[in-house]
C-alpha cells in the first residue's frame, strides 16, 4: 500500500505518453498564466495541499504534503500521501528544473516522462500557492500551513478560475 498511490502516478503518465486522454478540468480555451516573478528559492519547504483537481495518482490519498528543498542544480521534490487521519501512507520523491516565469519541469523517481508543474500564482509572502499544468489534468492550492486563511483561499480559487479551470471539481483535502 505504501507506494501503490504513487504506481498510479507512472501508470497515468503511460497512458498519456500513449495518447489516452486523461480528464482535463481546465477550458483549452482560456490562456493559463503561470507567475512571471517567481522566485524558486522563495518557493523552497515545505507546503500543505489544501484542495486539488481528483487525480488517478493521488486516488488513496486524502491529502498530501509537497517539500521542495535545493539540489545541486535542481529542485529536490518529495510528495507525502496522507489518509483521512492526516497519517502518512507513502511517498515518492523526484527533482523540479526550473523552466523560468514559474514553470517546473518535474521528473519524479520510476516514472520515465517529466511533467509541467506551473505555479500560477503565489502570494507575496510566498505563504500561499496555486499551481497547475498547461492541459489541466492537475491543479492544487498549497499553503505553507495546514490551515488557510479564507482571504487567501479566496484568492487562490479566483487564480484558477481566470485561469480556466472548473472550480466546481475541485475537492477539499485532508490536512494533518
């Protein structure tokens, strides 16, 4: 059980390198934006996902735990999955290129592909962040701690709507 919440992430990333169509809960339409000012250092520790898009690779988890820490020349990655007591069930760690106006390249450990991981929007004080991909598979609002301010969470849900995506699918999670 430990790393089957994480199988499920490579088994995704197959089916779209395979050209089967993932759910997208973002409007092709609308132009996303990621965050011209972002600052990777800034960026770096420990972050608490508040709501997310559902996902097949994070199917067991109830939340999650997103730390971001320096590397040589990349970002180190590791992703917590929690059940619903907010316990950890397993995790999976990878490295994040930084592509520049807050657009991330992640690469995470088995799986063979690298994914865009764009931060939309983060707050000045880099407390809160949006984050999404171009095609709209995924999205989450992080906070640095697990409970949000409702200004902020406001605010994070506002960037994901001019940013196209259906706020009617994005579910609450569980945090520690």
């Amino acid at each position: 059980m430990r790393h089957f919440a994480f199988a499920l992430l490579a088994f995704a990333v197959s089916l779209a390198s395979c050209g089967v169509e993932l759910p997208s809960y973002r409007d092709q339409n609308v132009t996303i934006a990621s965050s011209a000012n972002f600052d990777a250092s800034r960026y770096l520790g420990r972050w608490y996902e508040i709501a997310r898009y559902p996902n097949s690779f994070q199917a067991n988890c109830a939340g999650a735990i997103a730390e971001f820490s320096a590397g040589e020349s990349e970002i180190l990655v590791r992703n917590i999955c929690l059940d619903e007591a907010g316990t950890p069930l397993g995790e999976i760690a990878g490295t994040a290129t930084d592509q520049g106006l807050g657009r991330l390249s992640v690469q995470l450990d088995g799986v063979r592909s690298t994914e865009p991981y764009w931060v939309l929007w983060v707050d000045e004080g880099y407390r809160t962040a949006v984050v999404g991909s171009p095609n709209g598979q995924v999205g989450w609002i992080l906070n640095r701690d697990p409970e949000i301010p409702e200004d902020r969470l406001t605010a994070a849900r506002e960037v994901l709507d001019f940013n196209g995506y259906d706020l009617s699918q994005l579910e609450r999670s569980v945090t520690p």
